[in-house]
C-alpha cells in the first residue's frame, strides 16, 4: 500500500515566526490581500502584518468582511476585491474562518464562478501564492488541503478539497494567540483533539500521520487547559498552537471520521461554532467508534498516561474516552440545551443532519463505520 502525505510549502514556527515571512512574501507579489475578520483588526494583529510589509514595500489591501460563518457571499465579495484592486497574493490572518475564506478566494479568481460550483468536486489549478497566518490554536488549516463554506442556497456547510488549496507558507506564531478568549481557546482547542483523534482511527491513517496524531494529543492533554485558565501562558501557547498544526498535518492525509461529520450539520444550521459542534459531540461518537479499533484508542490513553497495566484494549480505550470527556468539562463545554437549541426542533431536524453528514463522506472513515440510524442515534443522545 502506498501513501501520499502533502503538507503547505514552508512553516515558519516559534516566537518571531512573523518576521521571518518578509523573505518569503518578497517572492510572492507586489500587492497582497490580507482576508480577515474585523475582531483582528481591531486586536492590532492585522497592523502587525501590515507594518512589515511596509517594511519591505510591499502594497496590501485590507478585507475583513470574514465572520464566524464564511459564507459563497462572502468569499464572491473578497475575489471581487482582489480583482478590482490589482492584487496578486493572499495572506490570511485569524482563526479558521479566514483561513478557509483565503482559500476558496483563491480559487474561485483563477476558477471563475460561485465557490458553490465547486461541491463535490476536486479543486485543481495553479491558485495565487497563499499565506496563512492562524490566531487561534485548532483548525490546523494553516496545513490543510480543505476549505469548509456556508452554502447559503442549500443551508449547509461545503467540505472543499484539493492539494492546489494547501497554502504556500504557514506562519505559526504565539503572539497571534495569545489575546484568545478563553473560550474561544476551548473550543478550537478540542477542535485540534478532534483531528488527531480522528485521524488516528481513521481507516486512511497510516505511519505519518499516527507520528503527528499522537504528539498532537499529548501536547493537547499536557497544554490546554493551561492555556484556557492562563491565557498568558506562552510555554503552553506555543505546544497548542504545535498540536493544532500536527493534528491539521495528520487529517489532512487520513482525513477526519464521524464527529466532523456529525458536527458540520449542526454548525450548518444552528451556528454553533466548530469546535464548540465537535466538542458537544466528542463522547458519544467515540464511545460508538471505539469498536472499530480499541487498540488505537488504548494506545492514546498509553500516549496520555491513563493506561493501567493489566487493561484489556477496550478498558484502555474507554479510560482515553473518559479522559477527553472529562478534559472536555474541565473547559466548561455547554450542551446544545445550554447553548439554547430547542430539543424539539432539533429533533426535528434530524433526519436532514444525518444525511447531510453521510453525504459528507466523513462518517465513512470511521473504522466502525455508522449507517443513518446509528447517527440518528447518537444526535438523539446528545439530548438525554
Ligand atoms: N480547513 C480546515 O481544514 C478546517 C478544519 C477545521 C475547521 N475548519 C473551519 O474553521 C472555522 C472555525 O475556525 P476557528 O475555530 O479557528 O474560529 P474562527 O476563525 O471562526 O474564530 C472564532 C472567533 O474567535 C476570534 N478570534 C480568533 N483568534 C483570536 C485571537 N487570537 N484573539 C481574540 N479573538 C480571536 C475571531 O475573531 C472569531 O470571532 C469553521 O468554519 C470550521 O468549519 C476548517
Ligand atoms: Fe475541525
């Protein structure tokens, strides 16, 4: 069996990561077009951007039109932008959002057409040079070849793909997460354990990306919740902002399984946001995934230290379940009652939710593949 493993061109890593990128956006164009959201502009970390390319003379345009949601507007809006003030690469400060906005932008100025047209389809083509610069620790699309959009015609959230969307430089710096929230912190936090856990029980994973899956969770359980109680802790900053990446590096090349699935659907009509999603569905989808391969759950809870000599495979699988779980509570994770979803109407609304997310392929991953009840079920559960 033979494997591919993509990763973006270059990662600059580390405190001053930032400064170093100047080398690199020399190469890329004369004018850039920084994709952000207002939140990063008024923190100041757009200008940090900004002040060095001045330095090195390079023009930028600013859009900040980016939400917690990107949605086939926005990303028209932004490629309209591009267009019409010249520019010729992309830079991308923030969370997910407009990392994924950066992307589908990219695509849809060489492509032509709504980012809509491209559902189901593999993005191909020579896309302008694209930076990430992530300010949250968790989605890892800083090194992923996917882009996740509202479709605002059909109601649900687009998983895009394709190598030509993997950016050419990954700026990981901890002074971009420093000032998050700490909820915030929490949710994209759990949303990185989601991609390492996943994509360690994936059928697609093999031995890169285990190496990185691994060292992503244990970096996780040594370093979140420091981070969530003490925001100013840059030690655990940086070994969350590594394991966002390491867990971004595993998926993107043995994919994620059933909670993202699961979770799509959910941020797809109720705007909970993506890790918050994942995060309320972390314990139940794992309890039904542990059947397909408790020896690599057994091996996570080794990997975390709450392995006990003498467990059998599935004990040792559901010591690491519950120590998500409690993780999970540690950071103060609401429910969807808490979040003020109605019980009623989200029951209502199931049976769209589970074939929204079969149709995304991902439940499909799993190594205990579910059908459509299994997901009823385990959404049903969600309200017990
Ligand atoms: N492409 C991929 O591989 C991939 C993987 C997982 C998730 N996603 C997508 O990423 C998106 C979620 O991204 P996210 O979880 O990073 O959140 P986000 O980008 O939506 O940001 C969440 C909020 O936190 C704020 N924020 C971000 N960084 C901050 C900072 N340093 N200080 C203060 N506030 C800050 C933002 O302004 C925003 O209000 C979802 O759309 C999800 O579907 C993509
Ligand atoms: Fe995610």
């Amino acid at each position: 069996m033979a494997y591919t493993y993509l990763t973006p061109q270059k990662v600059l890593l580390g405190e001053g990561a930032l400064a170093l990128a100047q080398d690199t956006w020399k190469n890329c164009g004369r004018k850039a077009l920084i994709i952000t959201d207002s939140v990063m502009v008024k923190l100041g970390n757009v200008g940090k951007v900004t002040a060095l390319l001045d330095e090195i003379g390079i023009a930028y345009e600013i859009y900040d039109g980016i939400n917690q949601e990107p949605c086939d507007y926005m990303i028209a809006e932004g490629a309209e932008v591009y267009l019409q003030k010249h520019c010729d690469f992309l830079i991308a400060v923030g969370g997910g959002s407009p990392i994924d906005s950066m992307k589908a932008i990219g695509a849809v100025i060489v492509l032509g057409d709504s980012i809509n047209s491209f559902m189901g389809k593999t993005i191909e083509g020579s896309l302008p040079p694209m930076c990430a610069v992530p300010t949250t620790a968790g989605t890892g699309s800083e090194a992923t070849q996917f882009t996740i959009i509202n479709n605002t015609e059909k109601n649900i959230k687009m998983l895009l793909k394709g190598a030509a969307l993997l950016p050419q430089l990954a700026v990981i710096d901890p002074v971009f997460t420093m000032t998050a929230p700490p909820a915030v912190t929490a949710a994209t936090g759990i949303d990185a354990l989601c991609h390492a856990v996943e994509a360690y029980t994936s059928i697609k994973a093999f031995s890169m990306t285990d190496t990185m899956a691994v060292s992503a969770v244990k970096r996780i359980f040594d370093s979140l919740y420091l981070c969530y109680t003490d925001g100013g802790n840059m030690e655990a900053r940086i070994d969350m902002a590594i394991a966002a990446l390491e867990a971004g590096m595993a998926f993107n090349n043995s994919s994620v399984t059933i909670i993202h699935g699961m979770s799509r659907p959910i941020g797809a009509l109720y705007h909970v946001p993506h890790g918050l999603s994942n995060a309320m569905l972390l314990e139940k989808c794992l309890e039904f995934a542990i059947e397909g391969c408790p020896e690599r759950f057994r091996e996570l809870a080794q990997a975390i230290g709450v392995y006990e000599p003498g467990m059998t495979d599935p004990e040792g699988a559901a010591a690491f379940v519950q120590a998500a779980s409690k993780l999970c509570k540690s950071l103060k994770i609401q429910t969807l009652e808490e979040f003020g979803i109605d019980k009623d109407d989200f029951l209502g609304r199931i049976d769209k939710m589970a074939q929204d997310a079969l149709d995304s392929g991902s439940p499909g991953n799993t190594r205990r593949k579910p059908d459509k009840e299994d997901i009823v079920r385990i959404y049903k559960a969600l309200f017990d």
